[in-house]
C-alpha cells in the first residue's frame, strides 16, 4: 500500500503504510516538513557543529558536545546496534532516509536568516539527537555542586541543598486502576516538566501499518513513541527516576613526547586517546578543542594543565575531570525497545520492551485492557561505590569502577492508585536527590477524594495550583512581632491566603515577592560566600553552580534546619517582608510569571508570551527561579491523558503546536488550551482526518 499523510484539525500528523520501515521512513519525512529547523539544529547540536551558524553563545555546548563524545558514541551505538538489532537498525536509517527526503523540499525561515543549508542524516544521528537531549538529564554537574559545598561549608551542607533544582527535568504522572475509575478501565495520567522550546520537545503523532497502531509523543528526529503510547489495548508513560548513572572523576593528566597520559587505579600511567577539533563560530575564527578520553571517559573539563580555581584536590597536582555515562561504555541506547513497544498488546510486552531501556533511567507505567498494570524502573544504572553518586572520584585510587548494573527495581498501586512525581519511590535506591515529595503528596490526595474517576476528569489534576512549599517561610511570617504596620498588614494577608499560585492571584504574587527577596538576603550572607563565584568549569555547566538557584530551590529546606552557619533567618525574613511591604508588587502573579520557551534563534517578531499560573512545587509545575526571575523556561512540555476503556476518549495537548513553522496556522493554536488546562481529543478513525498526500 502507499505511505499516506493524513492531519486532523490541529495538524497532527497521522501516518499509514505497509510496513514498519515504510512507516518509519514516511514519519522521518513528515517530522522535516514540519519541523526541518528544529532537526537540523538538534543535529547540529548533537555534532558539537552549532557554532557554525548560531555563533559564540553555541560554543559552549559544542566543545561540551566535542569533548563528551556525542558524535562519537552515537556512531558505536548504532554500529552494536546493527550488530544485534539488525531489523531495528534498518528501521532507525529508514527514519534518517526520510527526515533527508523531507529536508529536500522542506521549508524554514530560520534558514535564510542564519545561512545554514540543511545537512544529511546519518543512520546514527537520531542516535546522537536522544544522546544530546538526555546527556544532562541525570544532571551529573550536581556533583560538581556538592563539591564546591564541601569545600566552602562542609559535607554536612549538601543535604540542604539537595533538591529538584535548576537545569533538572522532571514529571507528573499516575494510573488510576480499573477499580477505581467509572469504566472500569484504567487511565493513564500526566506532564513531563522539561524546557519549553519553540518548536516543542514533543510531537503528537499517529503512526499505523498492518503490525501496529499507536498514538502518542515522539520526539523530533527519533523515530518510534518512546515515552508515552496508546496501542488501544495497552498504554504507557514515564516519569524521571532521578536516578544516578553517571560518574565524575578527578584525573591526573600528563603530557608525553607520544601524547597524554591518565593515572589509573593501580598506580600506572596509561596513554589516554588524544585528538584535536576545530569548531567552525560564526562571526568569529574558528576554535580548536583538545579532547582527551581516559579509561573512565571523557574528560570534559580542564585538561594536563589543570583548571584555575578547582577545589578539592589535596595536592598541588594538575587535574582534569572525566565523564563516564553508560551508552559510552555499553554501546547501548536502549533503541531496541522503540519496535518492541510500538508492538506491545498488553502489559507483559511494555514490560519486556522496557528490560531492553538503557537511557535515560524513568520509571514506567503501563495498564492493559485486561486489567494488568506495570510500575517499574527502566534504564541503566551502574553498581559502584557509593561516593561515585555523591561527589567526584579520584580515578588514580581503587574502589570507584563499575561492576554491572542495578536490577531494576518495581512497585506495586495502592488503593488502585500509583503516582510517581520525581519523589523517593521505586527508584530510591538508585539515586542521591528527588524532587520534594509535595506533587506527589498533592496528586495522591486529589485522586483519593474521589470514589471513581474518568478521563474527563483529570485535568482538575494537571491544572492544581497548591503550593504546599509556602509552609516554611509562612512558619516563619507568623513567627515575626513589631513589625511596621505596613509589613504587619502584609504578613496578616499571606497568612490567610489560599496557597494558590493561581496567574490572577495577586496574594501569589505577594508571597512570590517575598519569597524572592529572602532567598536573595539568604544568598548574599557571607556564610555563603564561598559559594557566589564558582571555578572556571565550561558555561553549559554554570547553572547547577550558581548560588542563588541554588538557595531559591532549596528555600524550605535551609529554613527549616535547625541551624545555619550562623544565619539569623529571623531577621532576613523580616527585613525581606518590610522591603516588599515598601514597594509591592503593583499586579498579580501571572504579570512576573510569564512563559519563556526556549529558542535556538530568537523571532524576528517577538511573541506576547502570556501569564502563567502554578510553581515548581505545584502539580502545574511552571518554573522560574526564585530570587532571580519569575520568567518560567521549565514546565508541562506535553500534556496527556491515556484511557483504556475507549482510545478515542483519550486527550492530549502542547504547549505551542503540531508545526513548527511560524507562521502557520498550528503554530501555536494549541496555547490556548494549554494554559487553559484544556486538552484536544485523540482522533484515531481515519474518515475523521484529512488525507494530506500519498508518499
């Protein structure tokens, strides 16, 4: 049969062929068309090339993407993965084949602003796409925090500050077992919270051919439905396991007349691989970049001379620090779980396909219309030493190598109910830092309020604007006496308001103001002074190093801890509530708390972009950063609902649109109902959409 395009009312894209490879081939195409900009910037980024047109502010992330092995290690895992996934293989170059077709006679106006002429797809760049997108998911450089921490207090500080802080990708999700839902089916629930960009991180997407039938959210320049799927008889979903699977290590370098040397465990100094690349800057001369892999991995920051300012060696030895991260050691990127998936029938398969997951570690959940329901981790997580997840380790002494990974822990429903919102669950033994158990607390506590629950009904959930994280400062508000009357008057308000960090709310925006100007007094205690200039580690690594984020994220923690170097949090709370009773805010919170996507290359026309209710410790997880700005980068990438009793009830919905083109008319026509909390229907009957074109 013909490849055939067909679209609904919002642009989605639905997709029907005679093969899986056919399939993959038309959704590669189809993804260009629509998308063809955001592609070739993802697989440029994969390729450390960036620079080349978007100028200076890419260099960063392409010498980390050069240094880290991206392309590198993209290149070996599809090699292996030809090896032992031949079919799966042949269906990720099908999926290249088409994006290339698409990119032929695809359009984009950043193309002309920038210069850049679309490039070619290698069969392992979709590879290097998940690689680039998911290398700082786990947020490895948090070590690097714990360590600056350690040196400047001492170790008993890093649990203050452990938390879901900046640079961090989470989600909400939760299943609704049969028994406790109206059909007597499950429903599968929830958002993943990631950076919002322009075009968005995820696509909806229809992909049938005789094998299979699935809906759900792929993302761009990936071919299959990796993280959330509808067969119609089985439905999955992920969260982030905040798990610990990448190590740091301290190295000690040398150059040689043959080169440069690493010493290991054992004491000997072995040869490291060493090359150079250039990095083409636009707008500048081009840049060369030294890179270096040891046995544990590539080093990623400093080099044989060392880096100014670097803490935490004893000795007066040059060091470097090298990244190891499981697909470069294994081969591996778990893409042979994407076929299997877009295959399952039931449970038992979404279970089998998840033992073939490597990266990133989530955890999963998956209900059938048999009844059957999964909640489990998936993903490589290595077995090691138990300061490897905490700080960076010497790689020149024993005890920090790897031995095999973790068995992947599950869990069972309670009460016909799971919900995982990046709190200490299934995953606790796999990590260091989860998020504050309050999403988690919040979802649960709604879903019990209710005897049965439908489709319909859960984005009371998605849209819930409780922010139980105010408790502590506002403990701390009531504690306060001989305030001015002004502040006096403040305090009484926030003490009786509701919680909500609803847009229209000005009390949020009261507390938001309050909030803010604690953690900046807080920040800028010279306890903490040690910690406002971080070394000279590379700039795509600066946000889990700076300060103030740091203490805005971490806010209920260091205020209630019985005590904190010397810190009269009293005080700093009291003259942070008479500074903002001086000068309020004059509006309401969605006036400060707007959306801020992300964009590779900022529109010619901006965008009015719109005020935003919820915060990050709210189920409508919208994140700025306290003390630094109420602008929100981080948020509900997608959201959706999964019901097991009828597919076509099921709904969905992104932040912006099904295309990427702006301009056109499912641009952003999805915002709306986004901010809303409202979601679009899952079209699946064909004589519903609009064929587009045979391929």
């Amino acid at each position: 049969m013909a490849t055939e395009i067909y679209r609904d009312a919002w642009g989605i894209p639905h997709l029907r062929a005679g093969s899986a490879a056919e399939l993959a081939h038309a959704q590669g195409l189809v993804t260009a068309r629509d998308r063809a900009w955001q592609l070739e910037v993802e697989r440029h980024r994969a390729q450390g090339t960036s620079a080349s047109f978007l100028g200076e502010s890419a260099l960063s992330w392409d010498r980390f993407a050069r240094r880290a092995r991206l392309d590198d290690t993209a290149r070996r895992c599809f090699a292996d993965l030809e090896r032992r996934e031949p079919e799966t293989a042949r269906w990720v170059r099908a999926y290249a084949d088409g994006v290339n077709a698409g990119l032929a006679d695809g359009t984009a106006p950043e193309f002309a602003r920038t210069g850049l002429t679309p490039g070619r797809w290698e069969p392992w760049t979709p590879l290097g796409v998940w690689l680039a997108t998911h290398i700082l998911f786990a947020g490895f450089p948090a070590k690097l925090w714990r360590e600056q921490v350690a040196a400047h207090l001492d170790a008993d500080a890093i649990g203050l500050f452990a938390t879901d802080g900046p640079g961090t990708s989470g989600s909400n999700g939760w299943l609704v077992s049969g028994e406790r839902t109206v059909t007597g089916q499950a429903v599968i629930a929830g958002d993943p919270h990631r950076w919002i960009e322009d075009p968005g991180v995820y696509q909806q997407i229809h992909l049938s051919c005789p094998e299979f039938d699935v809906v759900g959210l792929a993302v761009p320049g990936v071919p299959g439905i990796a993280h959330f799927g509808h067969t119609g008889t089985v439905a999955w979903a992920i969260t982030n396991a905040m798990a610990d699977y990448q190590d740091l290590y301290r190295e000690r370098l040398r150059r040689t007349g043959a080169g440069v040397e690493a010493l290991g465990p054992d004491g000997v100094w072995r040869r490291a691989a060493r090359h150079t690349e250039t990095v083409e800057v636009a707008g500048e001369d081009p840049v060369e970049v030294e890179v270096i892999e040891t046995g544990r991995g590539p080093v990623i920051i400093g080099g044989p001379e060392g880096l100014d300012g670097d803490p935490g060696d004893p000795s007066d030895v040059p060091v470097a620090i090298s990244l190891r991260y499981p697909p470069r050691v294994t081969g591996d990127l778990g893409f042979g779980a994407l076929l299997p998936l877009l295959r399952a029938r039931r449970v038992a398969d979404v279970d089998r396909a998840f033992d073939r997951w490597a990266e990133p570690v989530n955890v999963v959940q998956a209900a059938d219309t048999e009844g059957d329901v999964l909640h489990r981790v998936a993903g490589q997580v290595p077995r090691r030493a138990a300061a490897n997840s905490l700080r960076v380790v010497p790689a020149w002494q024993p005890g920090h190598e790897w031995q095999g990974c973790h068995v992947s822990p599950r869990a069972g429903l309670t009460d016909g109910v799971a919900v995982m919102a990046n709190q200490r669950g299934p995953s606790g033994p796999l990590g260091v830092e989860f998020a504050p158990p309050h999403r988690a607390d919040r979802i649960a506590a709604l879903l019990a309020g209710r005897e049965r629950w439908s489709a319909a009904g859960m984005p009371v959930l998605h849209t819930d604007t409780h922010l139980a994280s105010a408790s502590p400062l506002l403990d701390h508000l009531g504690a306060l006496d001989d305030l001015t009357p002004e502040a006096a008057a403040l305090r009484d308000r926030l003490l009786g308001w509701d919680r909500r960090m609803d847009a229209g709310s000005a009390d949020a925006a009261l507390y938001a103001a309050v909030r803010a100007a604690v953690v900046r007094r807080l920040a800028a205690h010279p306890a903490f002074a040690g910690l406002t200039t971080p070394p000279a580690y590379p700039e795509v690594l600066q946000p889990w190093l700076a300060l103030v984020p740091r203490v805005g994220f971490a806010l209920e923690h260091l205020l209630r801890a019985e005590e904190l170097y010397g810190i009269d949090r009293p005080a700093a709370v009291r003259a942070a509530i008479e500074d903002v009773a001086l000068r309020p805010p004059a509006g309401v919170w969605g006036d400060t708390h707007r959306l801020a996507p992300w964009r590779a290359l900022e529109p010619e026309r901006p965008y009015d972009e719109p005020g935003l209710s919820g915060d990050h410790d709210c189920v409508l997880c919208t994140s700025g950063v306290p003390g630094l700005t109420d602008r929100a980068a981080r948020g509900p990438a997608a959201r959706y609902v999964w019901d097991l009793a009828r597919r076509e009830d099921s709904r969905w919905v992104v932040p912006l649109g099904a295309s990427g083109v702006p301009g056109s008319p499912h641009h952003r026509d999805q915002l709306p109902l986004w901010l809303a909390g409202d979601l679009v229907p899952v079209v699946t009957d064909w004589a519903r959409l609009k064929k587009e074109t045979d391929v």
